[in-house]
C-alpha cells in the first residue's frame, strides 16, 4: 500500500533520514522512537506536506489515506453534531441543491432542460447517501469519544482545542480510509475514550501508522513496529513486547560485531604504528591505512542510562491516610459529582478514573486543599504529609532558572549528591542539568516538576496527570521510581499501562458518587464488564416479566406473600448480604499483596468474582421483594 525507498532529509547540519526504506500494506504499525528522530516528520512526509532532499514515497492507486496532526485548527459556529457531519459535505450539499433546484423547478425557470440535467446528478449522487446510518456511526464515534449529548449541541467555536481534536478524530474515523496515519492521536483523549478508540483501532480493517507514547496502543493495537534512530529505520514484525525482545537480541548481535571490528581497528593500527617507518613494509602499512579508510565503521547506539533512585525512608503515617465523606462539588450551579466517599491507606497506590467532565480534577483539588472553604469533607489521616503534583505544575517553574538551581532551591536541605542522583535518574546529567527551564520541552518541563515533588519527602503524593508530555522511556523512568517510592500514592492518569503497573486499587468517580474496585486497572475492567453484563441480563429478565402483567400478576395473587413473611427474608438477605460483603472485604484486602499471575492470585480472584456475583443476586432479590 505504501513504498518508502531511500527517503532522506536533513535539516541544516541534522541528519533526519539517512536512505530509510520501508514497504506497508494493511498493518497496523506503530512509529517508534527517541523525541527528534523524526516520527512525526514521516508521517509529514507520507501526507505530502513535507518535500524530502532525495528518495520517493509511493502509494497503492486508488487506495484512500488520512492523516491527523497533532494539532488542527477547527474554526466552525456549527454544533459538534454539524460539524462531524461535514465529513459528508459532498452528499450534504447534494442535498441542498436537490431542494434549491426543486424550488427553481416550482417558480419556473429559465434554461429547463440544463436544471433537469443537473438534477439527475444531483439525485444520483442523493441517493448514494444514506444520511440515516451516517448520523448513527457519527454518534456512535463521538459518544466513544466522550461526548455527552450536552455537549453534542454545543458549538465548536466554544470548545477548548482538547474536544476540538476528538472531532477532527471523529471525523478522520467517519473517512473509512483504507490506510490512517495517527500522530499522538491519544493526547486529548481521557483513559476511556482511550479504552473505547483501542478497541475502535482493533476492529477496524484500515491499517494505520502510529504515533504514539501509550505503550498500552503499541502493545495492544499494533501488529508491526517501525522505529527510526539515527537517520535509519529499522522494521520489527510484531506488538511493542516482541520489538522490544528482537531488538535486544539484535543489539547484543551489533555489539558483539562492533567489538569485534573495534578488536581488528586496533590491530591493524598497531600494525601499522609499527611498520609505517619501515622502508620494507612501509607499503603493506600504506594498504592497512587504505583498508581503514574504507571500512564501514560498525555504529552502536548509546545505552539509556540506567535508573539508579533510592528514596530516604519516609515518615511513618497512620494506617488511614485519606479520609473523604460525602463530597460535594458544583460551579455556578452546575453540579459536578455528590456523595463521594473514600478512603486511602497506608502504602496504597490509588487511581482516580472518570470519564472528562465527571470532575477527576476537581475532587483531586478538593483533596489537594484548592478550595479552602470547603476543607470539612476532607481528612488526612495521623502524621501525613503531601506533595502535589498538578497539571498545572510545569507552568510554575522560574524560566530563567537552570535545571539544577529550580530543583535545588526547591530543596534546599538536599545533598549536591542526592540532587544529582534524582536528576540523572530523570535523564538530566552532564551540561543537561545547566540547561535553563525556558529551553525546555514538555517533557523536560515535567520531569523537574516530578523531581521537585519527590525530593521533598513526603509520605502522600498527589499526582495529576503526572505522565503528560512524557515519551515511553520517560514514562517507564516515572512509573520505576514511584514502584519503588515507600509512600502512598492517589493518583489521576489516562494512561492504560501507567495505571495498570502502578494502582494496587482502582476508585470510579461518577456523578453520584465513588465505587472502589480492588486490584490493578484490569481487574477493574474485568469487574465493570462483568457488572454490565448483569445489569443487561436483569434489565431483559425485568422486561419479560413486565411483557407478561397480566400472568405475573394473577401468580403474586395466587402465591402472594403475607408482610410478616416478607420482612423475615428481607432480614435473612440482609444478613447473607453482610456476610458476603465481610467476605469480600476480608480476601480484597489480601488481594493486594499477592504477585499477578500466581495460584493463589488466581484463586483469589476467582472466589471474589463468585461472591460478588452471589452478593449481586442477592441485593437484586432484596430489590424485587
């Protein structure tokens, strides 16, 4: 479908692409690579917005692409809806001509046979167009994507550029292209949007080359890896974990050449060291030096460096870190979410998730003490003591500051040794830490502002949004130091990997109040599915019964129950609910300690989905009576 051959580019002295070839068909790739090795410049490339210095790019005739920048400008006054609908703007318009031509055709105009003409197309062209089923799978999409019919309504010109982007997506989607090129397509999209757009990328039959730094879509979504490091690209068949195990054993190969030919350099330079003076074997020392000169010199990429953290020992909290009870939040009359209750305890590792505009970020606030007037549903537990990190964080940092002095005069009390070993394990070493903050990047950025927040020795970290702008080995840098970190942790992220690795216990945030799921982020799914799956089958047992009045209604009669009969089983499923709740609580608590994947991890779960199930039922037969 696609032909990359001997694609090169450079920008002033920086070799971008070096001969990079490459040949796609219906895959579902994902680009790979360190920030400024020119993945997005690629997909530039592919799309014809960018020329190249030599090489060319081919393209299967006939076969339709899409591609989606990071940002798009999205100027429109039309609805979400409208504006998603544009995507069809050669039927939509079809359609108004039909109407204007019928109106011309009603008043009598004047050249009649061209109209007539003109309208046989335009019907032809009509009747292709099932607007119907259109509006369906925009709907479909955009409510994938997040938004509410609320928001559906709303204009585009109102919203921020996050949900303008999920538009711009909703709309590459509508395309049906036979190949899509993404970059960072996840960037404004909340982890379910995430997890709806995975499982969109999944079914689709289009290939797609990806851009992206959740390593969940690499793992998940992708059946091939294509990276590029140093002007070269280099094609991997296979998800991340695959890439990951061939690349290694493909750099052990190199590195074991490289010496090699580093072994026969030397050589050949003692050799002719030795002899280049020598009147008889000057000429064989002439011919070594030639061979030299020739030599395609074998490149070995650098080793990333090593991640060496220690965390002093924190203070020791009380066992109930976080304790919240019955929030409240509205803006301007707007409710945001009510009842929300929680609690957080020693040594958890707590993720907050939520559709957007359920308000993560504002609970968050609220625990993070950003509404003083209403601290009163907010506790922290005996000796706590926190640091936040906020979305907002990176835009706090003095500018004019090098990387070292931000950090260090943040902590003041911290040794030059410790401040140096924090800011190497973050990727700061050499002349990076005397870089000023205005020079950096969003990642860059992120990472001081993650190191100012570990280094202050808390033992309750608040955490939102902490893995924005990072890529994938700054991410896996993040995710290390916090498995390591001592300390409790709640925390807000879109990223499937990030939450799946880091949470020992999952908490939903709804309109009406937090439901708490034991285990990583999988067992949270596991547990929503599974909890959907009843709902539907107890909604379509309750529709039989009601197709069915009449015959339902002369059995209550026949076999009706007496109060007092009914009151001694409300009481006898009270007390079995109580004791499947003990039970629940009681092997969740355990749950926490045990190793993914071992016998009792699995026996564990299996026995808490059989109660749940059970505790389930019996709360719907204590509903019916």
């Amino acid at each position: 479908m696609i032909s990359l051959n001997n694609l090169s580019l450079a920008f002033g002295s920086q070799q971008v692409f070096d001969k990079v070839s490459c040949s796609i068909g219906s895959q579902r790739v994902g680009l790979v690579g360190r920030n400024g090795a020119g993945k997005s410049t690629l997909l530039k490339i592919i799309s014809g917005e960018q020329e190249l210095d030599s090489g060319v790019v081919s393209i299967e005739r006939g076969k339709k692409m899409a591609y989606m920048p990071q940002e798009v400008v999205l100027l429109s006054d039309r609805s979400v809806l409208e504006e998603t609908m544009m995507v069809f703007q050669e039927f939509i318009f079809a359609e108004k001509e039909q109407k204007d031509i019928e109106q011309q055709l009603t008043e009598g105009a004047d050249d009649i046979e061209k109209l007539l003409e003109r309208y046989e197309e335009v019907l032809a062209l009509v009747a292709r167009f099932d607007k119907h089923n259109a509006e369906r799978e925009a709907l479909m999409i955009l409510k994938g994507l997040g938004f509410t019919d609320e928001r559906l309504a709303s204009q585009v010109n109102e919203l921020s550029v996050g949900w303008k982007m999920r538009i711009v997506l909703a709309k590459l989607l509508l395309q049906k292209a036979d190949f899509y090129l993404f970059d960072e397509p996840t960037n404004h999209l909340d982890i379910v949007a995430k997890e709806w757009f995975s499982d969109f990328l999944s079914q689709t039959d289009s290939g797609f080359l990806l851009v992206t730094h959740d390593r969940y879509f690499l793992e998940h979504a992708c059946n091939a890896i294509f990276e590029l490091e140093r002007g070269k690209g280099t094609w991997y068949q296979g998800n991340f974990s695959k890439y990951l195990a061939l690349k290694e054993e493909r750099q052990a190969v190199t590195l074991s050449a490289y010496n090699r030919q580093q072994k026969e350099i030397e050589q050949k330079k003692a050799t002719i060291n030795r002899f280049k003076a020598s009147a008889s074997k000057s000429s064989m020392a002439q011919s070594m030096m030639k061979q030299l000169d020739k030599m395609e010199i074998i490149e070995v990429a650098p080793p990333l460096p090593k991640i060496k953290l220690n965390f002093p020992p924190v203070k020791r909290s009380g066992i109930i870190v976080l304790d919240v009870k019955e929030a409240t939040k509205s803006f301007d009359e707007k409710l945001i979410f009510k009842n929300a209750s929680c609690e957080v305890k020693r040594g958890e590792k707590v993720a907050i998730v939520a559709a957007n505009g359920v308000g993560k970020t504002t609970f968050f606030n609220l625990v993070a003490s950003a509404y003083p007037e209403e601290t009163d549903m907010v506790s922290f537990g005996h000796n706590v003591e926190i640091a936040v990190f906020e979305q907002e964080q990176v835009s706090v940092l003095d500018l004019q500051k090098t990387v070292y002095n931000e950090v260090g005069d943040a902590v003041p009390a911290a040794s030059e040794a410790t401040l140096r070993s924090f800011l190497g394990s973050f990727l700061f070493s050499g002349d990076e830490i005397k870089k000023k903050c205005g020079v950096l990047s969003g990642g860059e950025r992120n990472r001081v502002a993650m190191i100012k927040v570990l280094m202050q020795n808390a033992n309750f970290l608040l955490l939102d949004e902490s893995t924005n702008h990072l890529d994938l080995y700054a991410k896996d840098i993040l995710l290390q130091a916090l498995k390591k970190y001592e300390g409790t942790i709640l925390f807000v992220s879109h990223d499937h990997d990030f939450v799946q690795h880091l949470a020992t216990r999952v908490i939903e945030l709804t309109p009406d109040g937090m439901h708490s799921y034991q285990g990583d982020y999988e067992s949270y799914l596991f547990f929503k599915k599974k909890q959907e799956a009843e709902r539907q089958a107890l909604l379509g047992n309750n529709i039989t019964e009601e197709e069915k009045p009449k015959k339902s209604n002369k059995k209550e009669k026949k076999s009706g129950k007496s109060d007092k009969q009914k009151k001694k089983e409300i009481s006898k499923l009270e007390s079995q609910i109580h004791t499947l709740e003990g039970k629940i609580e009681k092997l969740s608590n355990e749950f926490i300690g045990l190793v993914y994947g071992t016998s009792r991890y699995q026996e564990v779960e299996s026995t808490i989905a059989m109660l749940q199930k059970d505790l389930d039922g019996k709360k719907s037969e204590k509903k019916i009576l």
